[in-house]
C-alpha cells in the first residue's frame, strides 16, 4: 500500500497487531526516502508499546514521540506534549499507533479535529479473524462502529492481520480472505493491506490483495 | 471449537472460566491483569451472566464468598497488592470451606512495587495467603493454553474439595499472546448439598460460617481440613519434567522462568552439559517426590526465579538437603536472560558434585 495521505492511523480491536504494523509500515514509508513520524498514542497497555522498538526506529532515522513515561512503572495513560507535532509539521508522514478498543481510541478526540482540518488521512481498521471477540465480519463491524465513535473519525480501509502468531500457515493467512471481503462488503471499505510476516510472504504472493511483509517484530520479554 | 484462537494470558483466563460455568466475576482493575476483568465486563452480559467492578479488591472477594455460599462458579483476579488486600477474604473462604478461583497475576514488589512480571508471591500463595491455617490449590501455567487448562482445572479442584484455588501467573504470562484450543473438557459440577440455596421448608437451614464458638470444635475443624489437604498432597501435585533421563544438572523452574530454562538448557545440552528441568505445575501441593528422586541421580539444582528465592526452600525441603541448590534470579519486574541461566548451568557443572 503506498496512500498519498501525510498521516496514517492503525486502530483496531486490542490485540489485533497495530504496534507492529505501524512500525513495519513506518519502515516502508522511510525506505521510500520520506520523513516520518511514529506516534504512540497508546493509553490502554502500558505493556506493549512502540518504545520497545525505540533503536531500530532510530537507526532508520525515524522521529518516535511516545510517553516519556512508556516501558517504566508509572502505569498512567499519560500523553506526550509532542503530541501536536503530528498535526503542526506538515513536513513529516505521521504514522499513529492508537490503544485497543473504543477505549484506545478516546485518545484521538484530541488531535481528530486538526486531523479532519488537514484532511490527508489514512484511518486503518486492523483486523484479526483469529482474536476471540472479533471472529467474524458482525462483531468487527461492532468493534469498528465502537471505534469511529469514541475517536470522532471514520475509518477509510481495512488491513487484514489475520493470524495464529508463530502457528500461522498460509492457509491461516487465506482462511481469512473470506471473512476480510465479508468485512469490506458489509462496511464499503477496502482492503488495502494484507500483512504477514515475512518468511510467509513468499509462499502467499499473488494470492491475496495488497500483501505486506512484516519485519520488525514488537516484542514483549 | 477446534479451530484455535490468538489470545492473551489473560483473555484465556476469562474465557476458560466462562467456559467452566463461571457466570460470576467481581473484580477491580490492576495492572497487568486488567484484561482480565475488561473480557468478562465484554462477554458476561452478552451470556447472562454477571460482572461487577467492585469499589475495591476487598469488596471483591466478600461478594465471591457470598456466590460462592450460594453454590455458584465464581472468579475474582487482581496482581500482587491487589492479592493481599484480597487475603482476610482468602481466609474466610478457608474458614467456610468454600470453593472459589482466584487469579494472581503477579508484579514486582514488595508495595506498590511495579507492573513489570515478577514471582515474588510464591510465599503468598503458598503458605495460605492470609490468617490461619489453611492452604490453597496452587496452579502456575507456563503457557497461554495452559493459562485456558489449569482455570478449568482450578474450578474442578476447589469444587471437589471445597477450598480456594488460585492462579499463580505473571505479568509476561498474562499479555503474552499464543494461539489456543478453547476444546476443554469440563467435568460436571459436583453436588452441593451445603450451598444457602433456600430450604423450601424440605430441609435444615445450611449456615456458611467462619466463626467456632467452641474451641474444641474449631479445633477439630482444623484437624478434619488437613486431613484433606493430606489427599490433596497425595492426589494433586502436577509436574512436568523436561531432559532429566541423563541429567546430572537438575532446574526448578515454573512460569515464565521454566520457559526461559529450556532455552538455556538446550543451549547447556549443546555443550554436552547434561541439564534437564523440573517444573512444578502445582506449587501446592509441590510435586515434592520427583525431586526428591532426582536428588540421588543429580548433583546439583538450580532454582531459577523471579523472587529473592521463595520456591527454593520447598526445593530444599523436598530434597532434604541432599544436594546442593543454587539460586538464579532477577527480580523487580526484570526477567533472567538464558544467557544468565546458561552462566548458572556452567558454574554448577563445574562446582558441583560435592555429594560424596
């Protein structure tokens, strides 16, 4: 996927695989010799954060604005005051990391209006068919609907993360296909990304839309 | 369902008691368990069932004593502080002989401490978990299928002999995420003859009490609940051992320790050090016989934990000091690097063996 929208969001059901697309894609965006930006709104899981890929973004000459307080003990949905760079520097591709859930995405009733103002935006839906509360097209769309309004934003397009983590096979990855078209259809948005990790995107070439390796893996120990 | 599903630690706790018949949960959020509580506040009112947010850990474990009294499957979670606000209710449940599962996800301490994964409570839940004598069922999962597994087995446990059983896992044990099969068996729920359901004016009234006016009667109560705990000990204490056929290097390990040992034990087998691991899947009962065993084939053991070396008195109890047993730790909500284990092997390969 290769939008021309400056800014980029990737929302979605908590656990659903955000953080790592958001840095993978962010990596895409540099590779490409543009000026990014990763922001980490993430205000629900102090656990699993942008931050811990903190040096290889840096090495990649990627800005990363997070929490001054992510990956320490100050367990408080604290935001950055760096925060409205993402709107005020136009001269950067912003990639967004938003918290899980409806609750993840209260965050962005702060910088949504400047974003809709810009209005040059991406806004993801992350999906996962293989997350227990989200094992169908219905109860995404739920989720979804949750989203939109608790951030006061639609969302423009789907990214298809289906996966079973280190278990996923190809057929893991093309066992979704049909719940993502059901998706697509039931809300009219498009699929734009189908992510997987990279030592799966060989095998699956050719066979699903838009297919996106994912290189860097957020870890948690 | 066959089909697996990506889920966290937490999120397999909650729905693996749902699926055990738990239509109760009273909680109140706490890192890192919150999922715990945020799945159920999702799932229950979709399937009849209740969840409260209580206005305190304390108030918590009260209202899992009182559904617990009423004959009902019932759960309550928290983290390390969260678990010892929890503990004069712990006791009653003792006192009452009520079944309940309660899961501790553990932080760094002691206080407030830290959010990051620790083990340092293995006292905590070891020796009864509040006043009086008394014990809980121990289960400590060392993965996200276990994590869905032992919630069942907790159920099963406390049901079969009346007392609490509790989840003793970590913070990287409940956000880790790994595919899972929610296929669990789940044995009926036994008869409860005792529960306050209502007499309809057919039987006696059942009273759910703590309090012995009679000493000689307190006394005997005590006397009659060890004896089941005995059973317990004999009956219920799970382990799994991993290359310990030839090993002369024994760890113990459970949890997230016991996953990062078997790296550094395949790394140790790689250099010819002949390494296996006990893990303990119940910490009480602890599996005190395989232990006891591997003390007249090895020559050292490591205890590997995330504490100041809590498990390690039981493996010395188990073993009666037959051979030496060395502690490797990281504490604070840090976890041991295998390199760190690794280091602890090679030191006990070299200096061990003082058992002649």
């Amino acid at each position: 996927m290769n939008s021309a929208k400056r800014i980029t969001l990737f929302c979605g059901h908590y656990g659903s695989g955000k953080t790592n697309i958001a840095i993978n894609y962010a990596l895409h965006l540099r590779q490409g010799g543009e000026a990014v930006t990763v922001a980490d709104l993430d205000i629900v899981n102090p656990y699993f954060r942008t931050k811990d890929s903190r040096a290889e973004l840096e090495r990649a000459g990627i800005r990363l604005i997070c929490s001054d307080y992510a990956n320490t003990n100050l367990d408080i949905p604290a935001l950055p005051p760096e925060l409205y760079a993402i709107t005020d520097d136009r001269s950067h591709r912003v990639v967004l990391d938003i918290g899980g859930d409806d609750r993840g995405a209260l965050v962005l009733g702060r910088i949504t209006p400047a974003i809709l103002a810009e209005d040059s935006y991406e806004m993801l839906l992350v999906i996962n068919r293989y997350r227990p509360l989200t094992p169908d097209a219905p109860s995404t769309v739920e989720v979804m609907r949750e989203i939109e309004q608790a951030g006061g934003i639609r969302f423009t397009g789907l990214v298809n993360n289906s996966n079973l983590g280190e278990e996923t096979e190809p057929d893991t990855v093309l066992g979704s296909v049909p719940y993502a078209e059901e998706l697509s259809r039931l809300t009219g948005l498009p699929v734009v990304m189908t992510t997987v990790k990279k030592n799966l995107f060989e095998a699956l070439q050719g066979q699903v839309p838009g297919l996106f390796p994912l290189t860097l893996q957020a870890k948690i120990v | 369902m066959s089909e697996k599903v990506l889920m966290k630690g937490n999120e397999a706790i909650a729905e693996a008691a749902i699926i055990a018949g738990c239509r109760h949960y009273f909680g109140y959020p706490i890192t890192p368990q919150t999922e715990i509580a945020a799945y159920m506040a999702k799932r229950m009112p979709k399937i009849g069932g209740t969840f409260l947010q209580a206005e305190s850990e304390i108030a918590a474990i009260n209202m899992v004593y009182g559904v617990s009294a009423a004959g009902k499957r019932v759960m309550t979670s928290s983290s390390s502080p969260g678990v010892a606000l929890k503990s004069e209710g712990l006791s009653y449940l003792a006192g009452a002989d009520l079944p309940a599962l309660v899961v501790n996800v553990q932080r760094g301490g002691p206080g407030l401490g830290g959010i990051q994964p620790s083990q340092s409570d293995y006292f905590q839940a070891t020796r009864g978990g509040g006043h009086g004598d008394f014990h809980m069922i121990v289960l400590a999962p060392a993965s996200v299928q276990e994590m869905a597994e032992f919630t069942v087995k907790g159920f099963e446990l406390a049901d079969q002999y009346r007392m609490t059983a509790m989840i003793l896992a970590d913070g990287t044990m409940g956000q880790m995420m790994e595919p899972v099969s929610l296929d669990l068996a789940v044995s009926p729920m036994p008869e409860k003859p005792w529960a306050t359901t209502g007499t309809r004016m057919k039987r006696p009234h059942n009273i759910v009490n703590s309090l012995y006016l009679v000493p000689e009667v307190l006394e005997r109560s005590n006397f009659e609940r060890y004896e089941r705990y005995r059973t317990i000990e004999e009956r219920e204490a799970m382990y799994e051992e991993y290359r310990m056929e030839d090993a002369e290097i024994c760890i113990a390990a459970f949890g997230i320790a016991a996953r990062v040992s078997k790296n550094a034990i395949n790394e140790a087998r790689a250099e010819g050090i002949r390494v296996g691991m006990i893990r303990p899947k119940t910490l009480w009962p602890f599996p005190s016989a395989p232990f006891r065993a591997a003390a007249d084939r090895v020559k050292a053991m490591i205890s590997v934990e995330l504490s100041m070396g809590q498990m390690i008195e039981d493996v010395r109890l188990a073993t009666e000091c037959r051979v030496p047993v060395s502690l490797c730790n990281r504490v604070g909500g840090m976890i041991p690097e295998p390199e760190q284990i690794l280091a602890a092997i090679r030191e006990a390969a070299k200096t061990g063996g003082n058992k002649q």
